[in-house]
C-alpha cells in the first residue's frame, strides 16, 4: 500500500538508509546533490516575496469563514471559491473530516479570530473511500504499534459530510454553528455540489 512506503530523504547515503530495498536505497550518483522539491519551493518563494507587498491585514480573516476540506492536490480552494488572500481560515487533512485537532482549529478560528460561518468540502475520487479501520492494523503489523487515530475512512461521501457536519454543529466549544454548509467538490468538474442535511422527520 502506498501509504506504508518508506521514502528516504535524498541527501542521505544509501547506507544509512534503514529499512528500504536496495532499489530504492541507491540514487543514482549525478542525482544524489540534484535540488530537492523543497528546494525547488524554497527557490519559489524567492520570486514571490520579490513581488510581495504588505498587505497590511491582520489575522483575521475578511470573510469571517472557514473551509474544512481534504488535502487531495486536485482542490485549489482559493481558485475554486473565488477566495483573496485573508478571506478565511482553511483547515486541511485527509478527508476532510472534522477530528477533534479540526475542532480546534475551528474553537481557536471562532474564539479568537471571529469567524462565524463553516464550510465543509469533501471530494469525488477521495482516497479515504479506498481505506479502512484495517489500515490502523496494517500499521501496527509493520511497525508493532498501533496508532491512537482513527482513520476516520468512510465509504459514502454524502453520508461523511452529513457526519462532519453534526460533528460541527453539536462542538460545546464552538460560538456559531448556525452557518454550517458542506459539499462534495467533482474532481472532474470543478463544481460544488451542497449535501443536505437530512431533515428529522416531525413527530406525525
Ligand atoms: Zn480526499
């Protein structure tokens, strides 16, 4: 799976590498001092900040939202809700989901940084629909120690969001749950779609 892969970091020699096949121990030589993706990032960074500006904000996002969405690299949030630099707050992990460390990001984005509304963004060709619970066995076989998290895996996205949603809504330590949205983002597409919510049935 490639969740379990070892990736060595390519500066170190391939023999003080632990755990990795001969393969992938040996870079070839002429690579061995070629720029990482982080340099690559960090040289990046130097043409940006040559064009930077201060834009004088402070740390609390214009938009007074945050978005709760899956790392996946297809979901350009910004470009996809027409978001400006200091609009809001986004809360990243795998899924999407909201875990108690979302929570917290959303108490601190609240309580300290006002904002008031939620959004919750899931996505078509999510890779936690391929996992499960048995992912935290998998790991506790290879490495003799099972993690204390959840894998928070789910196997119908409309049912997560509902899920994330009612997690949000029900926090005690959240000030506004009253603007609490979620959606599924196509990969394909690039479209929204909004999950309902499902309706409690009136007493009849
Ligand atoms: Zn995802």
């Amino acid at each position: 799976m490639g969740y379990l892969t070892r990736t060595g970091r390519r500066r170190r020699r391939p023999d003080t590498v632990v755990g990795m096949t001969p393969a992938e121990s040996m870079p070839s030589a002429p690579d061995a001092l070629a720029p990482t993706v982080t340099d690559r990032l960090v040289a990046a960074n130097r043409g940006y900040a040559d064009d930077f500006a201060d834009p004088g904000m402070d740390a609390r996002p214009v938009l007074r939202v945050a978005v709760v969405a899956c790392m996946d690299a297809r979901l350009d949030l910004h470009a996809a809700l027409g978001l400006e630099l200091g609009d809001c707050h986004t809360i990243r992990n795998a899924g999407g989901v909201v875990t108690d460390d979302t929570i917290r990001s959303l108490t601190i984005s609240q309580r300290a940084l006002g904002t008031r509304s939620v959004v919750l963004i899931h996505h078509t060709d999510c890779g936690l629909l391929n996992l499960t619970e048995e992912f935290r066995f998998e790991l506790e076989a290879e490495v003799g120690q099972r993690p204390a998290w959840s894998v928070e895996s789910f196997r119908d996205l409309d049912a997560d969001v509902r899920q994330s949603i009612r997690r949000v809504e029900t926090s005690p330590f959240l000030l506004h749950t009253d603007d609490v949205r979620g959606f599924v983002f196509d990969v394909r597409t690039g479209l929204l779609r909004e999950v309902s919510v499902e309706q409690i049935p009136a007493g009849d």
